[in-house]
C-alpha cells in the first residue's frame, strides 16, 4: 500500500514539473510577442569621447530621447549602442540628442556651445576615430 501511495506521489511530482515547464514556455512565447509588437531597433554608431564623465552625458542624452530603451556609450570603442522604438523616434533624433550635448556623432556634428562648457578633461580631440576596433 505504502508503494502505491509512493508512487502516486512521484505521478504527482512528475505532473506538477511538466505544468511548470509548460507555463514556462508559454510566458516565454508572450514575452517575444509583445517586444515584437513594441518594435525594438538596436543601433550602433561612432560618438567621439574621452572618460567615463563622457559616458554619462552620451548616454543621458541618448536616453533623454522618447522610445529610447537603452543606451551604452564604448569608451574604449568610441562607440554607441542603442535600443529604441522606431515607432517613437528614429536614428537622427537620437545623433541631433548627443550632439545638442556636445559630442560629435557620425552624421551630427556636436553642439560648439555645450563642447566649451563640458569639463575640460572631457574636450575630446574632434579628429578622434570613431568606431574603434
Ligand atoms: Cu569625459
């Protein structure tokens, strides 16, 4: 009797792990639908910069950007990843939003005005290479 009760209790066990995993793979799947419906773009594009003071100024105007989802600016790279809703902004909206902060992007030159106010250490060399491997 103990062995039928025993093995009952494995049934159940085994039934309640594969309803788990069921569920599982059912969030899984509404999950890539609604990031499908939001209409994520991932960019990458050259900003010029120098310290991880840049990084916070580039990635605060990336950011300050409506539909912009992330934002992480390579100082090493000299290069900018972002993640936005196309269907809420667009690529030049987000290079014009980095410029007015002072940096230069590949297709916008960066605002002269907020270049001379950033800290000193952070007036990059404007002949800088962007995209560096
Ligand atoms: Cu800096």
């Amino acid at each position: 009797m103990k062995k039928v009760i025993l093995s009952l209790a494995v049934i159940a066990a085994l039934g309640l792990t594969s309803c788990k995993n069921e569920t599982k793979k059912v969030e899984e799947t509404t999950t890539t639908e609604v990031s499908k419906e939001i209409g994520m773009t991932d960019l990458s594009f050259g900003v010029r910069g120098n310290c991880g003071m840049c990084k916070s100024t580039i990635e605060k105007a990336a950011n300050g950007v409506d539909g912009v989802a992330s934002a992480n600016w390579d100082v090493d790279k000299k290069k900018i990843d972002v993640s936005f809703d196309d269907a809420k902004t667009d690529a030049m909206s987000i290079h014009k939003a980095i410029a007015a902060s002072g940096y230069d992007t590949e297709k916008v030159a960066g605002s002269e005005g907020a270049y001379k106010d950033l800290p000193s250490c952070c007036q990059y060399d404007h002949e800088m290479t962007m995209n560096q491997k």
